[in-house]
RNA sequence: GGUCUCAUAGUUCAACGGAUAGAACACCAGUUUGCGGAACUGGCGAUCCAGGUUCGAUUCCUGGUGAGACCA
C-alpha cells in the first residue's frame, strides 16, 4: 500500500520528497488506514508540515481508485483507502522479502564450556542465535552458525582432576546420566573438594603444564571427558533446533595468536614493552593500552580471539561477522574489534558484537560453583511435563509420541518467546513462574492462534487455490488486521537493523491479539454470504502464512494439535 | 577510582524524536447455544530527580540518585 502511494507520488507531485515522506499507524483515537506525516520533509523544504500536508492531500484525493477519502489532523494526513485496492494488497502481500540477497553472515553463539551442562545463561543467547540467524536466512543471506568451544584451560581442568580422583573409572552409563551432566557433577565436587583441601590449586597447575606437554593420561582423560560433554551439548542443541555449520576449538586456536602479534609488531600496529610483552595502544579510543601477548608467549583470549576470526575471514568471506555474547564482554569486543581493524584483518563496519544482559535469578546472579545455576535440560524437562500434562487433558485420543511431540513445540515456544521478549540490552530477572506460563503474552498463545487458523482452514472445505477471493467484500472489522499484515516487512527489516528480534516478537504478538478478538466476533465459515466466508479464509491463510514465517524466524514452530 | 549499560502501571516487559505512552500478569466485572475458552470484552493503574536542545523528549545532551557489568 505504502509503495502504491509513494509510487503515485512521484509520478504526480514530485519525486524526490515523495521518498521522504513518514508512514505510520494511525492511533486508536483517530480515524483512517494509514498516517502520512512530513516532519523530515518540512525541516529540508522549509515549509510548515501543514502546508505540505494540504499540498499532498490534494494530489492524494484526485486518486479514487485507491483513496477513497482523506482528512487532516494537526500535521498528520490520514487516508482511507479504498476497500477492493486495500484489501487485494492485504491478500497478494508477501512473505518473503530479499533485502540481503548475496550477503554472507557468520553468526557466533553459545560458546560453551566442556566442563558442565549449558545453562539458563546460554539459553538467552541460543534464542538470540537463533533468531537473529533465522532473520538473515529469512531475508535472503547466506548465514553460516558458527560456535566457539572453550575447551581447555583451568576449569577444564578442574572436573578433570576431580574425575581423576575421585571418579574410580566411573561413566555416564553406569549412572545413567546424560553425559554432560555427569562431567558438570565433577566440576562441582572440585569446587567442594577444594573448601576442603586448598591444595587442590597446586594440583590443577600441574594438570595445566602436562596437559600443554601433551602428557597422554591426561590427554585421554581430556578427551574423554570432552567427548562426553560435547555429545550432551549436541542433545540440546538438537533439542532446541540448533545446527552449526562449523565449531572453533580453543585447544586449536589458543596458540596461534603469536602469529598475528608478531605480524602487528612488524606493521608497527602492536608494540615491545620493556618488559617484553606485546601490547596495542589504544588511548585514543579511550581503551587504554592492552596486552596482546605475555612477555613470556602465552596468549590470552584476544589473541585467541584474533586468529580465530582471521580463519572464519578465510573460511567464509563474510560481509557481516556477528558476535553474540553476554554484555559483560562488552570491552573486549571493543578491543578486538579496534585490533582486527587496524590489522586489516576485518573492517569495523563488518563486526558487530550483539551483547545481551545477564539473566538473574530472583536471589541474584547464577553461580555454578554455588550450584545455582539454573540447568537447560532440566528447565525444558519441566516446561515440557507441563505442556504434556495440558495436552493429554485436551487432547487424550493422539498417540502419546505424538503428544509427546507437541510438548517439546510448545516448550521451546515458551522459553524462546520469553527470552526475546526482552530487549538484549537489558538484563532479565528469570521468574520461573512466568516463563513457565502458557496464557497471556507467552509463546504458547501464538502457537494457539495458529492451531486455530489452520484448524479453520481444514474444516472449510474449499480449494483455496483454484477460487479467486472478491477483496471488495472484505471490510472495517479486517481493517486493522489487514494493515498490520502491511506492516510484516517493515517489522522484519527494522529487527534485522536494529539486530533485535524484539520488534518482531512485539508485532507477532499484536498480530495474534487482532486476529484473536477479530476471530472471536466475526464468523468465518459463517460468514453471511459464500463470498465473504471464500474471501475471509484467504485473508485468515495469510494471516496464517505470516505467523506461521515469523514465529519460524524466532525457533517456533505451530503444531498440529494443542 | 575509571569506562559502559539500565531505570516506564503493584509486577514483568513494549514504544524509528511525533497524535491521548502499548501489552501481559495480578486485581475487579463480564462473555453459555462457539469456526478449539491455552480464548474474548470492559475496568483499575506508570515515564527516577533537576536542568538543557527541539515546533514536539520515555527517546538526544548535562548533572544527580539507584541497580548491574567491565577495567585497574
């Protein structure tokens, strides 16, 4: 509709201030279709946003085959539109949109430690992963999910030590646990063990240098213990619908920084302290002067950090790297980013670091060392009981796989929905209570909504396909509904802009409240005539097309039943 | 101490610098012959404080207050 009008515009008023135009909603006190506003405009021509609006209006109003009336408020033009133009551009509308087309994205997320379960914490950023890849993908990009594992390291060996010690030869199959969570149980007993015994510090050290010797008992143990954390990582993953196209290793990675340093060093990037170290000053950032490498060789995580993106640049030539980790990172990505870009390693303008805040429990931060962390697999165990506990009541005839089936959809909708309901920036207090909630504003309702659409759908009888729906029928009670629908790319493109899936959890969540009360006082198959109920499930199978490709994006699929 | 982020109904969250700040939960009052009530309708109720920029500020700037993160 919008590019109907800005098309007449420019073809009968004038073409470039046509493009500058501002659309918006029109409030719930005012009345017509679409606002026009002028306010840029009125700022660069130098005339009084009224004016410009009479000017417009007129123009506007010579155009009766779309605009049916017009009528000015304050600075805002509001249009009616035409019912049988409206509405044949609610039905034909989209909802594939290629804006990114030949753009590669590599996408960054989870990044896990082999040395436990993932947690509440890496759930927050899979939703963001996920939706965020899934927008790209949706708008036509080439997106490569990537993942880094921290795989080495002190805490690593931790668990290690403690399987070492104490484990006497014990495995995830004798305590029928899944595998993850039987290494995760030996990061915890360290961490007891330790209060006991400080000692246990001196040990991890030791265990450290054999493990960068290559000593093979305990590489074994590492790699055992690895594996098995892995394999219980990639259950969740595969639980949450989460793939990657590849996955970076520390323990590979952790020492090819020195490269790059020394590389710095020559084009006068980095510089020799006197104490040996190599460092970059970054001052004039207002990012102080960091170390890149220790006097003594060893990396830390930026030059780690360095050489990895260096190989994904190899790898796949992206023309967007996105980086989505916790905010309390937030300087190092500042530091690195600084690094890659004067290495010309990557532009600046292709990095961007999607950080998100913590999610708290109602008592504070999670710690793992004090065990109250709130565990992934355990938290979607429950959602999931919960779900199958309702639809088993609803629906006792389906096989009980299936039911089973529809209680995992309904329990990523739920944490999903939840967890992006939040801007990213913010931090989010974990409430178990609403997160596990299925009415309101929640995952759950939206799924819903579209149950019911196809529902609908299935008992009409019709093929759709070969009947052409008569758009004029259609009226005010599919208007607000119909101009929300419009707005299905405007929202897509401003989530991938603003790089947050909030925008789109927000207008799938309107779309669903319109159809919801839109549905519950106007009878589809019951329509008063043939024509209206044929043009009315056209206009639901878009309302469906649309929540069906949106929750998509966000990870959510709409079952058969609920 | 320095840097960054956040502050909106009782609670949890929305709001490209634009019309009377929008939802959900909770609370109160309703919807029986329904295409699926995990739903719908109505009510109650909010921009931390003080300045500034602007025709217009929840949004931008400055200074406070409070919370969190990071760096020494």
């Amino acid at each position: 509709m919008k590019s109907l009008i800005i098309e007449y515009l420019k073809k009968n008023w004038n073409a470039d201030q046509a493009e500058k135009i501002q659309f918006s909603p029109v409030p719930k006190e005012q009345e017509g279709d679409l606002a026009l506003s002028f306010f840029e405009l009125a700022k660069e021509i130098k005339k009084a946003p009224i004016q410009i609006a009479q000017e417009v209006e007129g123009v506007l109003q010579k155009n009766n085959t779309i605009i049916e009336k017009t009528n000015i408020s304050g600075p805002y033009l509001n249009l009616f539109f035409q019912n049988d133009v409206f509405f044949e551009q609610v039905l034909e509308s989209s909802v594939d949109f290629v804006t990114q087309k030949n753009k590669t994205i590599v996408i960054e997320f989870s990044g896990p430690n082999t040395n436990k379960p993932l947690h509440l914490g890496h759930m927050r950023n899979h939703a963001l992963g996920i939706a965020m890849s899934n927008l790209y993908e949706a708008l036509g990009a080439n997106v490569k999910r990537v993942n880094i594992i921290n795989d080495r390291g002190v805490h690593i060996c931790k668990s290690m030590l403690a399987y070492q010690k104490f484990g006497n030869g014990d495995t995830p199959e004798k305590q029928q646990l899944k595998t993850d969570h039987f290494v995760g149980q030996y990061y915890v007993r360290y961490e007891q063990e330790f209060k006991k015994d400080p000692n246990l510090k001196d040990e991890i050290q030791t265990m450290l240098v054999a493990w960068e010797e290559g000593d093979k008992d305990v590489r074994a143990i590492w790699k055992k213990m690895n594996d098995w954390t892995l394999s219980g990582h990639q259950k969740t993953y595969e639980r949450q619908g989460i793939a990657f196209e590849k996955s970076y290793y520390e323990s590979d990675w952790y020492r090819k920084g020195s490269e790059i340093a020394q590389q710095g060093l020559k084009k006068d990037i980095f510089q020799k302290r006197s104490d040996g170290a190599i460092t970059i000053d970054l001052i004039d950032e207002g990012l102080d002067e960091k170390v890149v490498l220790r006097a003594d060789g060893t990396s830390i995580y930026l030059t780690q950090d360095l050489a990895v993106a260096s190989q994904r640049e190899k790898d796949f030539h992206p023309d967007q790297m996105i980086y989505v980790v916790a905010d309390e990172q937030n300087y190092h990505f500042k530091v690195l980013f600084a690094c890659l870009d004067r290495l010309q390693l990557l532009a600046r303008e292709k990095l961007y670091h999607l950080g998100y805040g913590l999610v708290h429990l109602p008592e504070g931060r999670m710690k793992s060392r004090e065990g109250t962390v709130v565990d992934a697999d355990n938290l979607m165990d429950e959602l999931s009981a919960l779900a199958l506990v309702e639809i088993q009541s609803r629906n006792p005839d389906l096989e009980e796989s299936v039911q089973k089936q529809i209680a995992e959809q309904i329990m990523n909708a739920a944490w999903k929905f939840y967890l992006l309901s939040t801007s990213p920036r913010k931090s989010i207090t974990f409430d178990p209570k609403k997160s596990i909630a299925f009415e309101g504003a929640t995952g759950p309702y939206l799924q819903y909504a579209g149950v019911r659409i196809r529902s609908i759908l299935a008992k009409s009888n019709i093929n759709l396909g070969k009947t052409k729906p008569n758009s004029s029928v259609l009226g005010d009670a599919e208007k607000p509904l119909g101009a929300k629908i419009l707005a299905f790319e405007d929202t897509l493109q401003q989530a991938l802009e603003s790089k947050n899936p909030t925008y789109l959890v927000t207008y799938l969540l309107e779309l669903a409240q319109l159809w919801s009360s839109y549905y519950s006082a106007n009878s589809i198959l019951k329509a008063d005539t043939e024509e209206l109920k044929i043009a009315r499930l056209y206009f639901a199978q878009k309302m469906y097309s649309i929540l069906e490709k949106g929750l998509g994006i966000l990870g959510i699929e709409i079952p058969e039943k609920m």
